[in-house]
C-alpha cells in the first residue's frame, strides 16, 4: 500500500483541528480576555529534543482557523531532524490568539513529530537491510491518517489504513472460513484486486497460503530459523511479513532473515510526545 501523502489530508487536517479547538476553547477563550484586544505579540517555539518534525500542516490550520491574523513562519519543514533547543516556527499576531491557540497546536506538532521520531529510529535500526517497516491500526482514535502520515515522515511504511482497503485474514478469519484455501478463495472472490494478505503460525500453513494465491503472507512468531526458511520456500512468489512481539532486541535480526516487512504496533501505540515550548514577546 502506498504512504498517505499531505496532499490526501487537507479534509482531514481541517477536520482534526476544528474537534481540537471545540475541545479546548469552547465557548471561549475567557484567561486570554484578560489581555487588551489590540494588543499584538510575537512568539518562539522551540524543541527541547532532538526530534524528526511533523505536524505543520495541523499548526497552520489551528492558527488559520483560530485568527487568520495570525501569521506562522517556519524554519523547519515535515521529516526534518532538529537539536535540541532548535527554533521550530515563529508567531506573529494578537496575542489573545496566540495564547489561545498555543496548546492545541503544540498537541499535535508533538504528538506527530513523536511519532516521525521513533519511526526513524526504527528505520536507522534496520538501515542495512532490505526490510520496510510497517505500521498497524493501532493509533489514538481519530488521528489514523494523522499518524500514518508521521510514520512516512520518520522513514517507515504504512500498511493498510483500515478494515475497507486490504484484507488481513487472522486465525480466526481462518477458522470461520473453513480454511486457509477457502478464505483465500473467497478473499479474491468478494473483492477482486485487493491485496490480500494471510496470517500463518507455521511452515505448513505457509506452504498451504502460497497454493491459495496469498499476496502477501504474515509470519506470526515464527523463530528465526523458521522465517530464514519461509523465505527459501516462498521464493518471491508472495511477500512475506513478521509479525508479533517484535522489539528492538528481535527488531535486526528478524530483518536480516530477508522477510520483505516487520509491522511494529509500538511504532503508533507506545510514543512519547516531542517536548515543546513557546516563548512569548510583546
């Protein structure tokens, strides 16, 4: 599946923003009415670690929304590593709507450059191999596209966005079917051009997925040893994906097994946000 480009986001984006204004500014904003209406301010945001950067689209549309006063110049662009205490963008505007607006745009920039940053990390991990990394669907309710969008900042791959465009057909998929041929079968029956993909727990079954016509195949625990020979007996005829429990102990040495993908759910479920701050001036 291709990577989410910024340009397939442009509804989103205004979409995530207009929930995360409605969440923290409500009826409005009433500690920012302690400032004169006129008075106008400038502001700094800086990281406080080294981080890959993403989120700007998500931080003009916060301030766009907010005040279209306001206006954002940046020094740094999607995808790009800073230092820390690095100058990110500066704000120039009411200074109501530059208080008001602060928090929900930090949120995003560091919750996304959260994600960008451990993606590379996971990318340079495996830098040497052939594999892509992939992501899952396990992100924060809402903000999906938002976070496959940082992980293809930060260097890794997205895998299927949802339920609708690819099939991932599970233990339990299988069991329901009648079988691993059968789900197959019925996989390119219901939805022809699809990928599909299968889940196995062993040789067998791979061997068994490779006869249906499987696209691409996921190793679920498999031992190394067990993915070295998966990979001899697949031959390219499918893709092969290693799946589950994987950690940056296991993350090398299942890539240079020669699988094709390793789909990581930590990559979107377990981040810490990029530590933000804005220095105001008047």
């Amino acid at each position: 599946m291709p990577n989410l480009r910024l340009a397939d986001l442009t509804a989103e984006i205004e979409n995530n923003v207009r929930r995360a204004l409605l969440e923290d500014v409500g009826s409005g904003d009433i500690t920012a009415q302690l400032i004169p209406a006129e008075r106008l301010a400038k502001a700094t945001i800086i990281t406080r670690d080294e981080a890959v950067i993403c989120g700007t689209a998500w931080v003009d549309a916060v301030f766009r929304q907010l005040d279209p006063r306001v206006a954002v110049h940046w020094q740094v662009v999607d995808g790009q590593r800073v230092k820390a205490n690095q100058p990110l963008f500066h704000l120039e505007g009411p200074a109501r709507s530059l208080l008001t607006g602060e928090r929900s745009a930090l949120n995003f920039l560091q919750l996304l450059s959260g994600v960008a940053t451990r993606a590379q990390y996971l990318a340079d991990f495996v830098g040497a191999t052939q594999v892509k990394l992939l992501d899952t669907r396990k992100t924060l309710p809402g903000l999906r596209l938002a976070q496959k969008y940082a992980v293809s900042c930060g260097g890794c791959h997205n895998h299927r966005i949802g339920l609708y465009d690819a099939f991932l057909i599970k233990e339990n998929h299988i069991a329901a079917s009648g079988g691993i041929a059968e789900a197959v079968a019925a996989a390119h029956k219901i939805a022809p051009g699809k990928p599909v993909e299968i889940e196995v727990e062993s040789l067998e079954e791979l061997q068994q997925a490779l006869e249906a016509g499987a696209d691409i195949i996921m190793l679920d625990e498999l031992s190394l040893d067990d993915m070295r020979e998966a990979v001899r007996l697949t031959a390219g005829k499918a893709k092969l994906e290693a799946s589950g429990g994987i950690n940056e102990s296991t993350l090398l040495p299942i890539a240079e097994t020669g699988v094709d993908y390793i789909s990581i759910g930590a990559m979107t479920k377990d981040l810490k946000a990029v530590d933000l701050s804005m220095r105001l001036s008047l």
